[in-house]
C-alpha cells in the first residue's frame, strides 16, 4: 500500500514473484477524453508535449530546465544527496516479532524460508489498509531484506539473482531524481501547468486493475471500477494536499496520477529523468530484451492498488512519500481469489 508516494516502476519480463500492493493520496478530476496520449499509443510513436494554450514545447525547454538545476545542485554530490535522502524518512518502524534473521542486517545469500510471511488477517488486523492516520501500530510485518546500495550491494545482487523480493536504499544512482521530484518547483516546469496526463479515478479509494474480454461484454449493472480521466499534474497535487482531513476518507474519490515511457522511446524525458531504468543490462535491467517501459505512480493518501500480479520483472523505485506493499509468494496465488 502506498502513502502520498511517487512511485516508478520498471517492468521487465519472466518474474515468478506476484505482488499485491496498494497507495494514499487524493484530489479532484476534469474529464477530458483521450486527445494526444492516446494518439501516441495508437501509433506507438511520441509527439512532442505542448503545455495547453501557451504553446510551450516542453520537451524543448526540458534540457535547459535539467542543466540548470544541475548547475545548481552538482548530482555528484552524494553526501548532500543522501543527507537529503534521510530527512524524507519520517517514520521507524520496527518489527512486529524477532525473526530467524535480521532485515538490516541480512545474510550474504537468501537464508532457508525467506522471506518470512504471516497469514494475512494477521497483518491487516495489525494495521488496517484503510488506515491513514498515524494512529495505527508502528510495529509492523516485514520479512523482506533491506540493503544499503553503497555497502551492501553485492549481497542485493546475490537477492536479485535468487529472484527474491528486498529493498536497496540510498543508491547514487537513484538519489539525484530523488532530490530533484522533491523540489516543489521542479516537477512542474517539467510536466507543464497546463498539459494533461493520463490519470486513473474511482469513487473510493480502492483503485482496481481490470480489463474487458474481447467482445466487451458487461454483466448487468455492472460499472468499471476505475476510469480514465486526463488530469494536469498541479489539478492532482491540489487534490493529493488537500487540507480538509476528510477529503481523502475511504468513501470519497481518488486519483493515481500517471507518467509512462515505453523502452522503444528512450529519447524520452522520463529515461533522462529515470536513468537506472534505461533498457541496458543493469543491477535493475536484468533482461534488456524483456524491457517494457516505465510506469510511474503518484499516490494519494489511502489509495489502494487492489490485489493483482504483475507478469514481468519489476523493481520499483520510491523517491518521496511512503508506500505499503503487501506480498504474496506464489504458491499463495489459489488463495488470492485472482482472475
């Protein structure tokens, strides 16, 4: 699950592992259909993104925008980049009961039975996925390996090649795009004040993945339980900050905003953006050829992914908020009530 997180993802081919996970953090909508982004989809080609009626072409402006910033703040930098990092962290949460082995400092290579896992009643009663307050326990289930990129990073690699699930902090790599979407000014001169993105709403916030068999045939009464809405990214940062603390309650609707880049386009502004995800064999590539594009995510408080796999290879890079993943192994998968 996720909190007020930006999330990315990049999907690569063949993962035997499945995930479920969810997110938190909302804000209101305008129904615009389709225009541009579809086009680009249909014809599998990117057109340049003009920002509404100023005409602004903001893949041109994108280089000077990016080299000023770096002038500004070397990403070179690490030990600002990290400081920087850690102030983003606002919670420590500690572990609900004492495992075989210890999360923050785990083995060399996967140790028998990881990653320890718990009947998932047991976890939801500990911390209710409609929660968003701060009121719920800070003691949490976590039997996933969490790495620092700098020290322990061969210890990560030997976790990837087990095809195991871990988390890597404070990669050098990743920690410039974090300071950077963390700039309030940033991600607007990049995204435009007026162009739309493709933005998923529902009436609650349960945000659940489906798609239409072939003939598009509906049961009776039924409704799609997300739409697709075009939504600019101030519109959605308005609504994912709202101050009114009841405007984010399970009952009321929510958004995912979304930015994505197809691995055919890698001139595009996200893989300068995001480029640990560039399709070349990587820590974080591990099949080049399998490479299907970059997803990112922007959560609002109490979104919620609904429980689903993901047929490809994943590693998903958070660079601000919180997010809260609920995994399940797949020999779970008959007990997941999947379609």
């Amino acid at each position: 699950r996720e909190y007020h997180g930006r999330n990315t993802k990049d999907n690569n081919r063949d993962d035997p592992l499945r995930s479920g996970s969810a997110t938190r953090r909302s804000r209101a909508a305008r129904h615009r259909q389709g225009r541009q982004g579809r086009h680009e989809r249909r014809h599998g080609r990117r057109s340049r993104r003009m920002d509404g009626e100023s005409g602004l072409d903001l893949d041109e402006v994108y280089p000077d925008i990016r080299s000023a910033h770096d002038d500004k703040y070397p990403p070179t930098d690490t030990e600002r980049l990290l400081s920087n990092a850690k102030s983003l962290r606002t919670h420590d949460y500690q572990l609900i009961e004492e495992l075989p082995y210890d999360v923050n400092n785990c083995p060399p290579t996967p140790p028998e039975n990881y990653p320890i896992s718990w009947p998932a009643l047991d976890v939801l009663n500990n911390w209710n996925t409609d929660d968003t307050t701060d009121n719920h326990s800070h003691r949490v289930h976590q039997g996933i390996c969490r790495f620092d990129a700098i020290t322990e990073h061969d210890k990560a690699l030997a976790y990837r090649n087990a095809e195991v699930p871990f988390v890597i902090r404070d990669d050098p790599a990743v920690l410039p795009t974090v300071e950077r979407w963390n700039m309030p000014d940033y991600l607007p001169s990049i995204l435009g004040e007026e162009r739309t993105y493709r933005t998923d709403m529902a009436s609650s916030n349960q945000l659940m993945f489906f798609r239409m068999n072939e003939h598009g045939h509906k049961p009776k009464n039924w409704e799609e339980p997300t739409k697709i809405v075009d939504m600019t990214y101030p519109e959605w940062l308005e609504k994912a900050n709202d101050p009114d603390p009841h405007a984010l309650d399970p009952d009321r609707t929510h958004w995912y905003f979304r930015l994505n880049a197809k691995s055919t386009l890698r001139d595009n502004y996200l893989y300068k953006e995001l480029p640990f995800f560039d399709p070349v064999e990587s820590f974080y590539i591990v099949d080049p050829d399998g490479a299907r594009g970059i997803n990112c995510r922007f959560g609002m408080r109490g979104n919620t992914g609904e429980n689903h796999f993901d047929a490809s290879r994943n590693f998903i890079a958070l660079l601000s908020g919180e997010r809260r993943y609920l995994l399940s192994h797949p020999n779970q998968c008959k007990n997941l009530a999947l379609y």
